[in-house]
C-alpha cells in the first residue's frame, strides 16, 4: 500500500477559482446560492461536450455554469461548470473555452467540500449531499461498510488515482484510492485507518485513533480466538480480497486476523502458525509466544480438571463459538488431550482425553487413544462392570441421536464391552453391552478376543 499524497490540491483549486470569484464579482453574485434557469440551461447545453473534454465518466443528470476566468499569465481563458451524475460523484469541471488550449481539469464535489478557501462549492441539488455518490463504488468494493461520512483528500492525474476518506457504521475507516477519473467500475483499494502512521503525509480525520483500534480489537473478538489486545496492526490485503490485521494479546499470545472482502471474520490464526502470512507477525515474538501459550494452556487444562504440563500443542481449524479448540501433548503423562477452553472465565472449559476426543468429534494426533486406557476402566466401573481392566479400545461410531460407541476388551481375557455414552451436552458413560449381546449394535465387537468365534 502506498499512500498518496495530493499536497498541491488546494491551493491548485484556489487558484483556479480565484479569478472565477471576481468574474463573478462582475456578473453579480459572487456565490450563488440557487442555480438560476439561465445557469442551467447553459450547463445542460455544454455540459457533455465538457465532460467528455474532462475525460470523467459521468451520464449527465444535472449541470449548471459558474462562468470563465482567464490565467493572467498564459491568457488562456476556461469555462467552469458544476455537474451531477447519475449514481457517481459530482464535479466542477474547467475545460477550454472556445480558441482556447487551457487544460482540463476536473474536481470531485467531495474535493471541494473539503477546501473551502478555493472560493466556489457545488450547489446542485443532486450534489448537496457529496457522500452519496460514492455509495455504488463502496457497494461494490466493501459491501459490510454501511457509509456514514465521507471527504476527499485529493486526486493526482500523474498517478491516475483519486483519493477519500470515508467511515461506516460499523466502525471500520478507509482512505480509498480509486481510479483518476472515477470510475466505478475500475477497482478502488480500501485501506484502514489503521494502516496510517502519524509519519505518513496522509491522515484519517473521521475517526480517532481509538476508534481505529476499537474496530480492529471487534474483529479479534469475531475471531473467537481468547485475547485481550494490546496492540494491533494492519498487515495488508490477500488477491482475493481479504484483508489481514494482526493482534498481540496481554497474555503473550498473538494472531493473524483475516477479513473476508464482504467483511466477515473467516478465522483467527496463532502467530505461531502465521510464518508464511506477509513475513509473520512482528507486534509478538513467535518463539516466545509458543513458550507462553503453552505455559498459559496448561493452566487453563488445570483449571478444567486435566493435570497436564503442555509440552505442544496444535490448534483444531474448528468454529466453536466463545472457545477455542486446541490438542495438547503432556510432559508429566503420556496421555494427550483436546481441550475446549472457553474464551473468558464466563465460558466453561471441557477436556477431552484421547480415549474419548473422537465421541466429541476430534481426532489426535500427538497421542493414541490406548494412552488413555485407564480411563474407560474407570467408564465401565461407573456402569458397574468391575471385573474387566480395559486393555485395547476401538471407537465405533458416533451417531445423530447423540450417542457414541467404543469397544473395548479386557486384559483377563474374558470378553470385553460396547460402552454406549451420551455425547451432548457432554461425553457421559450411558450404558456397556457384554460382546455376547452386541451383535446388534453397529456390527457389534470385532476386536480380537471380542469377535464371536466361527463354527
């Protein structure tokens, strides 16, 4: 992103118009208020041989003339006009009058309504309100900003780019670079205010810095991703529109935010697996975030009743609303786990371990299920099978009334079970079924030592 920088536009307007105040002076009034019959009917005869010298897109809905002026110093004289167009920006336009060779040039409403010392406005009816011939270009460029201010900063033909502010209700704020001449179907790039740096020439003034950091710390909250945010950064724009804002968090952690081009948050991705996004996050040290995260899961594990000293851990690419889903390896046991924290100590937590992840649809990697064996001893003796220490399981299925299965068999060789548990609203032993008796249940057991034996 480069930002643009337009330092001639005022004074460059001022100039202009200067000599078309006093011709004004001349024909009485200086600045009119209302658009006389006389003044439109000139516009509307002239105005399409003057948009097409202005070289704009512009279908013609309104038009007045503001008059000529000639440059002492050139002698070269130019009419003025004031056009409305038909779903796109107003402008003041000043071509060539007739034997003459001036430039043209045109300026947004949007333009002049931001420097008022040029000495002339738009005053047409169509153009009073100057945001709203943005409105079809913000349409289509950001759709999730509903526009509540605009103003123009400038415009430079060398660079073929014009350039606004604007802000919307939700609280995001762009400079927008579009085309010179606008054109709103040549694309236009929204960059937030965020991305503006007090060294940089351009300056949002529609919002506060404050309020720049409030919309990027509600995209960190959509994320669903638990972090209190202590600074942020806009990190740029993928081909595909979406957009990536990076967090740090006051616990250590930090987050790459991507942002659909409709504005939606798509997802929350650690710094710790942001390497390969724009050269990775620079507001939190990966390295020592890792270490941090896993200090911090480990305490939230703990909290929830899983006593694991995190050695890794891997974060599941799953929307669960206020948690965040992650699968942990121990240093102090050799059974892993999946956890559910919640996003806010408001939000409960819920551990899995790997014997019982996939009955809550999770699978893990780090660790096997067997690790996690004793548990499922622990399952059938709730259910009052206390003869049976669990040596092997295999998960059967889980089904859409809410019920999962795992067969498992037992270490004094007798046969083993098909433990029926309750997968909602948490993962509860229900029910174990003797091998003999389950044949019934999903094909029933077919674990060695478990399977009915032929002939």
């Amino acid at each position: 992103m480069r930002p643009i920088v337009i330092g001639l536009f005022v004074a460059a307007l001022s100039a202009a118009f200067a000599p078309v105040a006093a011709f004004a002076a001349d024909t009485k009034p200086a600045a009119p208020a209302t658009v006389t019959p006389e003044a439109r009917k000139a516009g509307m005869t002239a105005g399409p041989a003057a948009i097409t010298a202005a070289g704009i897109e512009c279908q013609l809905a309104d038009a007045r003339q503001i008059g000529t002026s000639v440059d002492p110093k050139t002698k070269q004289s130019s009419d003025f006009f004031e056009v409305a167009c038909k779903d796109s920006e107003g402008y003041i336009l000043s071509v060539a009058s007739p034997k003459s060779t001036a430039p043209a040039a045109a300026y947004t409403c949007l333009e002049v309504a931001a420097s008022p010392s040029a000495g002339v406005s738009c005053i047409l009816p169509a153009n009073l309100d100057t945001k709203a011939g943005l409105a079809a270009l913000v349409a289509k460029n950001a759709p999730s900003c509903q526009m509540v201010a605009a103003r123009g900063v400038g415009h430079s033909v060398t660079d073929g780019v014009t350039e606004f502010e604007i802000s919307c209700q939700n609280g995001a704020d762009y400079i927008v670079d579009a085309s010179y001449p606008l054109s709103n179907s040549k694309p236009a790039k929204f960059n937030p205010c965020i991305a503006y740096g007090a060294e940089q020439a351009t300056k949002c003034t529609l919002e506060t810095v404050d309020q720049a950091n409030a919309f990027v710390d509600s995209l960190a909250a959509k994320s669903g991703k638990p972090c209190d945010v202590s600074n942020r950064r806009f990190v740029g724009a993928a081909t595909d529109g979406s957009s990536f804002y990076e967090v740090a968090c006051k616990d250590g952690k930090g987050y790459m935010i991507q942002v659909a081009a409709a504005g939606t948050v798509q997802q929350g991705i650690p710094c710790t697996e942001a390497d390969g996004i724009a050269g990775g996050c620079t507001l939190t040290n990966a390295r020592e975030a890792e270490t941090q995260e896993a200090d911090l899961y480990s305490k939230l594990v703990k909290r929830a009743g899983f006593n694991c000293d995190v050695s890794k851990y891997s974060p599941f690419d799953v929307a669960v609303p206020k948690h965040e889903v992650v699968e942990i390896a121990c240093k102090n046991r050799t059974d892993g786990a999946v956890a559910v924290l919640g996003a806010t100590d408001a939000d409960s937590s819920t551990v899995y371990d790997c014997a019982h992840a996939q009955l809550a649809g999770y699978r893990c990697s780090f660790t096997s299920a067997d690790a996690a064996i004793p548990t499922l001893t622990d399952d059938l003796k709730k259910l009052g099978k206390t003869s049976c220490v669990v040596n092997g399981q295999r998960f059967v299925a889980d089904t859409v009334d809410h019920h999962g299965y795992i067969e498992v068999t037992c270490s004094d060789g007798n046969p083993g079970y098909i433990i029926d548990y309750v997968t909602s609203p948490a993962v509860t032993p229900h029910e174990a079924t003797t091998c003999s008796f389950a044949k019934d249940i999903l094909g029933g057991c077919t674990m060695p030592g478990n399977a009915p034996k032929k002939g």
